[in-house]
C-alpha cells in the first residue's frame, strides 16, 4: 500500500486462487451476495448456483464486471470495511444498480465504484478505469444529466437487507435518506464531503508468467486530480473470470456431496 494524506492506494494481482482464499470466499459468498440478514438464511448452495445462472445470461463484458466487484468486495471485507449492500440487484436476478458498493470504516461511511476492462483493449490500463470510476460517483451527486437512477435511494434500500440492525446503521440510513432528498429535489451534492473508492480491474486472458504491471506514476496522476473527503484507490490485475467460476463449480460440488453423505 502506498498513500498521501486521506488516501491509499492498493495495487493487487488475482492469478490463481489458493486454499485460503477459497476458504476466504466459501465463508463469505453468502453475505457478500445477499447482504448480512438475508446470507445467515439461505442454503448456499442456492446462492452459487443462482450467480453462475446469472453469469451463464450474461456477455464477455458484464461477466467480467461481475467477477471484477466480487473480488473487490472481498478485499475490502478483509480490510474490516463493513458491507451494507447486497452484492446482487434486489429487484431482479441481476448486478444491483447505483452505488457499486456501499460500507462503512471506524464510523466513516463510503461509496465504492468499480469499472473493469481487458488488458487487450485499448482502454485497458488503470487510469482510465479509475477515471470512468471517479465520473460515475460525480454523476451520482446530481439528477440534472443523469439517467435518473437515484443512487442514494438504492443505497438506503440495499441495508434493510444487507446491514445488521444498529444505532449506527440507523444513523447511516438517515445520511443516505438526507442525500437522497437533496438528489430528487437537484440539490447538488459535494463530493469533497464523501469518502470514495474507485476500483479499476483489468483482466490478463494471454498471462504467460510475468505480472503485467501498470505504471504507478499514470495512476497517481489520475486519481491526484480527485476531490474528495477521504479515499481508496484499488487496482486489480486478474487472470481470468474462469478462476472464479472454477472455484465457484468447486465449492457447488463439495457442497452436493456434503449432502449426498448425509442421505
């Protein structure tokens, strides 16, 4: 990790996925996907397959967004920032809209944006991820040329079913309910008051054992320009969206045969 005052930077390669970290996943899918209430009750195995039903309907791009934020959410838990969003859209079998993440810090609440590209392309390098990242959460602090889409509002429904109960998830929900008023009524929000986290990921198909490394100095020239209250920078190289679902068709089949033993 590297920072400047109010910021850090993380910088991480997804190659494979080790015991631990399957381990780490297999504890988590389940609040990471359905929220804190909702994933102490449902079997998982329902949750894994209703995420690789999701990822079989979706294209090249959409899969590898999917794959991108799981990861994402999954080290921002083990950094102990606490999730209130449900990893899947509430109203549909789909990616939830608004806010790609939603969590709170040592009382601090913070958004999270997360946008993903191939190492191929010609967009694929870590400033222009982190800059389509840091735009989507400007554009989600007014109406006026926006889609319409009330972040703020998704956000306060996402933790009745994702936040334990707590005067300081009421407390959130009053900060979100607040923000969301100003944003239907075209009050412009300030960004320099919100903590932030843009996230880019870019995928490396052609790995051939050298760890495609971005450079630093393109990075923190684009995400010094940012305002903001506080913030996290996370970039993510990872090898495959396969790595995930692999891992995902693992954990399915020693869960089945958990059960066949036990009939």
């Amino acid at each position: 990790m590297s920072q400047r005052e109010h910021q850090a930077v993380y910088i991480l390669d997804v190659l494979e996925l080790d015991i631990q970290t399957k381990d780490i996943i297999k504890s988590s899918i389940n609040e990471i996907s359905r929220g804190a209430k909702r994933g102490k009750k449902e079997l998982m195995s329902i949750v894994i397959k209703d995420l690789l039903n999701f990822l079989e309907r979706q294209d090249e791009n959409k899969v590898k967004g999917t794959v991108a934020e799981f990861f994402i959410h999954l080290f921002l838990r083990s950094q102990d920032f606490e999730q209130h969003c449900c990893f899947m859209n509430l109203e549909e079998n789909s990616m939830k809209k608004g806010f790609d993440g939603l969590y709170t810090h040592d009382g601090e609440t913070w958004i999270m944006e997360s946008k993903s590209t191939a190492y191929k392309t010609s967009s694929g390098k870590h400033n222009q991820n982190l800059s389509k990242a840091y735009q989507g959460l400007k554009k989600s602090m007014k109406r006026s040329g926006n889609s319409g889409n009330n972040s703020w509002s998704n956000a306060l429904n996402h933790t009745y079913i994702a936040s334990n109960e707590s005067d300081a998830t009421d407390s959130l929900r009053d900060k979100l309910l607040s923000a969301s008023n100003k944003y239907v009524n075209n009050i412009e929000l300030d960004l320099g008051e919100y903590n932030i986290i843009p996230c880019s990921t870019i995928f490396i198909e052609d790995y051939s054992g050298k760890t495609y490394e971005s450079s630093h100095d393109e990075i923190f020239q684009s995400v010094n320009k940012h305002v903001c209250n506080k913030e996290v920078i996370l970039c993510v190289m990872n090898k495959s969206v396969n790595i995930f679902i692999e891992c995902l068709e693992e954990l399915l089949c020693e869960l089945d045969g958990d059960v066949n033993e036990k009939q």
